[in-house]
C-alpha cells in the first residue's frame, strides 16, 4: 500500500512540474509578443543592419518587417530620412531621418485639446 501511494505521489508531482513548465514557457512567449516595439533606436538599427556594417542600406530597410511587402513605399520613407538606394544611412542619420519622417514624439500638441484663445 505504501508503495502504491508513493508512486502516486511521484506520478503527481511529476504532473504539476510538466503543467508549470508548459504555462512558464507559454507566459514567456505571450510577454516577448507583448513587448514588441519597445525597442530603442539603436535596437533597431542594430537589427535592420543585416550585413554589420554601421549603416543601413535602402535595401535593409526595405526588408524590415513594416516595408516587407511595400517596397515603393520603404523607398519613399527611406528618402524622406536623407537616405537613396546609392546612400546608406549612418546611426546618427538615421535618428535624425526618423524624427523627419515620425516628428519627436512628446513635442507638439495633442489632438482635441483647444490652444488658449481658440472659441472653439
């Protein structure tokens, strides 16, 4: 009988150490979906530079996941940061060709709010 419940209690424990694997492995993949574009400018430089070498080609850009299937429109983004298929875009470019296309985020007003003075 003793043995009987030690294997129950082994099969068990067993059990819920397989059931707690599964759910960690399942909260780490929702957490790393959950995180996406919560990367610096750098992070993505870095990942847009498929060949490492401190800059990022029309090409590269163009691949990024956002332009995958719009190559027109990477390549009007890509000009409208300072850069053209024969120029590639060094760090510093590229963070100043980003605030060109996007605008500085924080800065300006919000939608909706009324400027002082306005009627309205």
């Amino acid at each position: 009988m003793l043995r009987f419940l030690s294997r129950i209690l082994v099969v068990t424990v067993a059990c819920l150490v397989a059931a707690n694997v599964g759910f960690g492995a399942e909260k780490d993949k929702k957490k790393k979906e959950g995180e996406r574009g919560k990367f610096s400018v750098e992070d993505m430089f870095k990942r847009l530079d498929a060949n490492k070498d401190g800059k990022v080609s029309c090409e590269e850009f163009a691949a990024s996941p956002r332009y995958k299937d719009k190559k027109d429109d990477a390549m009007k983004a890509f000009e409208k940061m300072g850069g053209s298929k024969e120029k590639a875009l060094t760090l510093e470019e590229f963070k100043a060709g980003l605030k060109k296309l996007f605008g500085e985020r924080g800065k300006g007003e919000k939608k909706g709010k009324k400027k002082e003075g306005d009627s309205k």
